[in-house]
C-alpha cells in the first residue's frame, strides 16, 4: 500500500509547480526581450539606411543640379552668337600661298551658333552633324558649324561666290564629285571667288586649272592636318 498524502506534501507539489511555471515565464520574457531588441535593431538599421539614401540622394541632386546649373550658365554664355571657336590667333601665308592658321582650334560639339574668326572656317567648335563631304557638291550654302565638322574628319571644303567664272565651278564641281572627302558650296561672304579650305589651312586661286588646286587637294584631303583621319564622311547633313 502507498504512503499517504500529506498536507506537507501537497503544500510541497504546488510550491514546485508555482516555481517551474515563474521560471517558465521568465524564460518566456527573455525570449520576449530579446525579439523586443532584435526588432528594434532591425528597425534602427532600417532607418539608418534610409536616411543614408535620403543625404546620398539629396547628394547626388545636389551635384547634379549643380553640373546642370553650370550647363545652364555655359548653355546661356553660348547663346545667341555661340562660342568663340579659335580667339588669338591669325594667319600664317606660306610661300606656296596656303595660309595656315595660327592660334587655337577648339573642337567641342555645340548646337549654338559658333562666331569664327576667319569666313570659310578651318576649325574651332562645330555642329555634332557634320555636312556629308564623300565628293558631296551643294547647291546652297551649307552651315559652317557642320561643314567645319566634316573639316575635323580631313575633308577639303571648296566655296565659291557669285564672282566666280562659271566653267571655274562647273570644273572643280567635277573635280570634288570624283574625290572622295571633299564638298563644295556657294559661301558670299568671303574675300575670293575661289577658297579651297581644309582644317587650320586655306588657300585662294584664280581659277580651276591652277596647280595650286591639285596640291591642295593631294596635301590637304585626309592630310596630317586631319583631327580625326579616317572618321566618316557619308550619312552626315544632306540638302
């Protein structure tokens, strides 16, 4: 037969019940803590990074409002009659008559209107378009920011105003159609009949036959002069 149960013991079962379920529910708030704290670690982290978005955002913004700012001034200083492409400088004539240009020769891309120093251009800043120079005759004035563009790429420009002798246009009209990073437009405002112009050189002559032509043409087209030797002349500008 078992021992009976006391009071005692009874008294003795439920101090140890009551003492298993307080360490229970101790070790339920640890637990409950330690999520409490992680969470709020998560959440902490979470606000830290975003606010580093937020400055590194408002940071960039910042740098960008600032370049665009600074565009916007360079935009503004190049309005209305664009850049001065080659400021300083002045010609140079050679014995053989070409002159050379003598200051500097910018070569930005801009889509303002450039103020050259010299009418035909040799160089300076000019049009991202070039005019197509692959033995390419206008009937009509072309711009000079993209016929200076098509000079970069080592072309010969030949003008002509309404001085000129027609046989003289007619001739070299055949003579840039047969080669290859050339082009020839009407240009009024300039002080001869007959310019023949390739980048930083220029040279003047009194008609189609003079020599002076073919050796411009064997010196200058796709030349040492050229910036960008071998860069195309097809699918640019056309009228």
């Amino acid at each position: 037969m078992g021992s009976p149960t006391t009071d005692n013991d009874s008294s003795s079962a439920r101090k140890a019940h009551v003492a298993e379920m307080r360490r229970a529910e101790q070790a339920r708030r640890r637990r409950l803590r330690g999520l409490t704290v992680a969470a709020s670690a998560v959440v902490v982290a979470g606000l830290v990074a975003g606010a580093v978005f937020v400055v590194k955002a408002r940071s960039d913004d910042g740098g960008k409002r600032a370049e665009a700012a600074a565009s916007a001034t360079d935009d503004t200083k190049n309005a209305g009659t664009g850049p001065k492409s080659a400021p300083g400088g002045q010609w140079a004539t050679g014995a053989d008559g070409v002159r050379t240009w003598k200051g500097p020769l910018a070569r930005n891309h801009v889509t303002t209107p450039v103020t050259y120093p010299m009418r035909p251009p040799v160089g300076g800043d000019h049009n991202p378009v070039w005019a197509d120079c692959n033995g390419t005759v206008y009937t009509k004035p072309v711009k000079d920011e993209m016929a200076v563009h098509s000079l970069e790429h080592g072309a010969v420009w030949v003008t002509y105003t309404d001085r000129a002798a027609k046989s003289d246009v007619a001739a070299l009209a055949a003579r840039v159609k047969a080669t290859p990073y050339t082009l020839m437009s009407p240009y009024a405002d300039q002080s001869a009949p007959l310019v023949l112009s390739a980048w930083g050189h220029q040279l003047s002559v009194r008609a189609a036959d003079d020599p002076a032509v073919d050796k411009f043409f064997a010196t200058y087209v796709q030349g040492a002069q050229t910036p960008e030797p071998g860069a195309s002349c097809s699918s640019g500008m056309m009228q």
